[in-house]
C-alpha cells in the first residue's frame, strides 16, 4: 500500500473537474505528479486563495498558486493562468 505522502492544502475549499466530488481544505494523495496535477485544476471557493501541494515527511511546499482575480475581468488571461510555482520533488 502506498503511502499518503502528499497533502493538496488551502484555507478555503476547493473545487476540482478532475474529482467528482468537491475537495474540503485538504486532501491526501500518494503520487506527487497526481497531487500537483490535481492542485493545478483546482480552485478555492471564493476564488482567489493559495493552493498547495506539500511533502508530508518534510513539509516542504512542492507546489503553490493563488490566482487574484479581484481586479481582473473575465476577459483578462491572468485570471486564467494564475500564478504557479512548481517546485523540485523530493
């Protein structure tokens, strides 16, 4: 059995199209390329707030975004694209 090493994590819920259901503020996952890939298509409900991805073992932050779209139209393609980090693994 893998272990659940990797932990999506926000201060708000989040809302995934590649999960069914929605995410509460975190959520745990034994792949670390699943995990991102996940964080990545997720969004906070309200929008707007840091998701990431953290190696539990070391607690270090492999992935973080956070999309400010309060002076952004819908128009506007930082709206879309965010603003990611992704980080070495571990």
């Amino acid at each position: 059995m893998n272990a659940l090493n990797y932990r999506i994590e926000s201060s708000h819920p989040m809302v995934c199209p590649l999960l069914s259901a929605s995410l509460e503020t975190a959520v745990l996952m034994s792949d670390s390329e699943t995990a991102v890939a996940v964080a990545a298509k997720s969004v906070t409900r309200p929008s707007g707030h840091e998701i990431r991805v953290v190696y539990i073992p070391t607690g270090e932050v492999i992935f973080s975004k956070s999309v400010d779209n309060h002076d952004a139209s819908p128009a506007d393609p930082k709206m879309n694209a965010g603003a990611s980090r992704p980080a070495g693994r571990p």
